[in-house]
C-alpha cells in the first residue's frame, strides 16, 4: 500500500508541486539572476485546484517580477510534470511564517541584549557586586 494514501490528496498535491516549482526555479535561476536564493516553502491549491499559492521564503520586487514574467513557463512544466485535470495558476506570496519567525527572533536578540546589558550594572540582582537581598525576617535570600 502506498504511503500517500494515509494522506488527503491536496497534501499530496500541495507537496508534489512545492518539489516541481523549486527545482524548475533552481534550473531557471542559471538563466535569470534574479531567481536566485528563491525558496519554497510551501504550496497550497485551492479546493478546487484551479489555483495554487506558492509561498517563498523571502521575495523582492525584482524577483517577484521574474516571477510574474515566468509564471506562464513554470506553470507549463507543472502541467507536463504533474498529472491533473487542470493546471492550477499559480500565485506567488512570501510566507507569513517565515517573516513572524524572523520578528520573533529579532524580539528574543533585543530582550537577550537588554538582559546583558543590565547584568553589568552594579546595581542589578544578576550582578556580581550586587548586595544580597535582606528579607523581612531578617533573614537573607
């Protein structure tokens, strides 16, 4: 029994196109600069696959333009590659969750830097010349 039957077929889909839009990406980047360092991340069809978002990694303007000019190419190989009654249109995105990733890094970098910069302080609790505290018992922490 094949493995893919556990799967619903857009999954299927979904991934078999990721694979055929990247590497028909790899083979047109020799050609036009301006794919280079293009990722796909993803791809998801509509229910009725006529249309299918391929999700990049990151995407400038001068890439998204090669991608517009080339779609018609790309979707052609997809139709030659992939057997399905209709070739999806494809659309092109840059992945929200690769750019909410990115932010979140970014946040825990600052809050990493703010929380160094404040151990160096004399006057903070992580630093090592920083009295121990004295509890209400008298006691210390």
């Amino acid at each position: 029994m094949p493995a893919s039957r556990g799967y619903p077929r857009a999954l299927r889909v979904n991934e078999v196109l990721r694979q055929v839009i990247g590497e028909e990406l790899e083979r047109l980047a020799d050609a036009d600069e301006r794919l280079r360092l293009l990722t796909v991340t993803s791809v998801e069809v509509s229910a009725d696959l006529r249309t299918a978002t391929v999700f990049l990694a990151e995407m400038d303007e001068e890439s998204g333009a090669a991608l517009v000019e080339r779609r018609g190419q790309l979707q052609r190989v997809v139709g030659r590659q992939v057997r399905m009654k209709r070739t999806p249109r494809l659309q092109f995105v840059v992945d929200p969750a690769v750019r909410e990733g990115a932010r979140v890094e970014e946040i825990l970098r600052r809050l990493e830097a703010q929380r160094a910069e404040r151990g160096r302080e004399p006057d903070h609790p992580d630093h090592p010349d920083h009295p121990p505290a004295v509890v209400p018992d008298g006691g210390r922490r």
